[in-house]
C-alpha cells in the first residue's frame, strides 16, 4: 500500500463513451501526476499538478482533460477516445519538495473497444 | 535531464546478489540518480537516490562511480519478489519534479 489509490483498476469503455479515472492519495503531498504505460512503451509523463494547478501538459490530445479538485484528488476524465489510447494509466504524488520522491498507485487498465 | 543507458535484461539466482549496472555518461554536477523498480502490473516503486556517495537502505545499496558517469544497484539478496522492471533516472532537484523513464532492465530471480 503506498497510500496512493486509483479506481477503478479496470475499465472497458467504447470510442463515444465517457468516463473518468480516479486518483486520491493519503500522503498529503502537494504534487499530482498522471502517467500513461502503453504495451511495450515508456512510461509517459502526461500532466502535473502542484498546489492544485496545472503545470505542466505534455502534448496531451483534448479528448484527456484532467482536474485537481483539492490535494488530496486528481481525475482523468476521458471521452472519445482511441483504440491507441489502450493502456495503464498512473498517478503518482509527491510532497513538491527538492528531491522529493514520487509515489504510485496500481493503476487503472484501461481498454477501449 | 541525463540519459541512462542499461541492459535490457537481466538473470539472477534466487539469494544471491543481483547487481544493475547503469550508464549515465552525461550527467552533470547537480543531477541525482534514482532508481525504481515496476513489478508487473503494479506502479513504480522508490528504490533509493544518490548523489555521488554510496548509499545504502532497506531495499538496496546504491554503487556510484568517482567520476559519475556508471552507478550499480544492488539488491543484496534476491528474492522472486524482487522480480521487476528496474529504472535508473537521473533528474535535477526542483520544487516539483518529474520522471523520465526509459525502458529500464527486466530482472527475472529464478529459483
């Protein structure tokens, strides 16, 4: 248990659907990312919240829209998506400190029909 | 940030040491290496970070080179839980910081 949760683990959503991720850590970190492992790829940085701000958006398409409610919360909310967008999406946290360490949650697997 | 180079894949014997080698040439004066490690369809795990002095935790010993330039991980007793994708990352200190990942070493413990 990192004290980082996502849900649901699991998500089968068809190309015209809309759905959202969730992510909420215990940690009381100030920093929030959401990560994208595709098969056989990299990890992929796609958003950073600080403070519940956004700064940084990695070339991420439109149909991704995240929002940072409070600290504690992050959501990826999703909406005609691709059949490429398969993959694990991550969320991590982290205390935005210097040299502060990134914890992760399980991840949400995601497949889109 | 530096780029790291490290073997694709990796074997080790279940209670011996398994040792990560890491290639980050290019690193420079302020940048730290970091390793995680990613157990199968799990979330990357914190390992350990360093400087440029050895240092030693729970989980492993980090080996950095005088020169900076190679770092080793060292898991001093392999277990099959210890079975993972291993990533080795420098990156600057900043208020926020992000993570760079590769393609990391996938090492299988065997019994």
């Amino acid at each position: 248990e990192t004290g980082v949760t996502q849900t649901p683990r699991h998500l089968v959503m068809g190309m015209t659907n809309k759905k959202s991720l969730k992510c909420e850590q215990h940690l009381g970190h100030n920093a929030m990312y959401w990560y994208k492992q595709s098969a056989k790829k990299p990890l992929e940085l796609m958003f950073v919240y600080s403070l519940e701000e956004r700064v940084e958006n990695n070339s991420v398409p439109s149909r991704f829209s995240p929002e940072c409610p409070n600290s504690s919360h992050l959501f990826l909310h999703l909406h005609t998506l691709q059949p490429e967008d398969s993959a694990l999406y991550l969320c991590a946290s982290s205390s935005g400190t210097v040299g502060e360490i990134q914890y992760f949650g399980a991840g949400t697997r995601l497949s889109v029909l | 940030d530096a780029k790291t180079t490290q073997p694709t894949s990796m074997d080790c014997a279940e209670g011996r040491a398994a040792n990560l080698p890491c290639n980050h040439s290019t690193i420079s004066g302020n940048e730290y290496v970091y390793w995680y490690r990613q157990i199968h369809s799990q979330g990357p795990q914190y390992i350990i970070h360093g400087l440029k002095n050895n240092e030693t935790n729970e989980m492993a010993s980090l080996i950095i080179t005088e020169d900076r330039k190679s770092s080793t991980l060292i898991l001093p007793h392999a277990t099959l839980r210890d079975t993972a994708v291993y990533y080795c990352i420098v990156r600057t200190l900043s208020g926020y910081s992000t993570l760079t990942f590769g393609k990391g070493t996938m090492l299988l413990v065997s019994p």
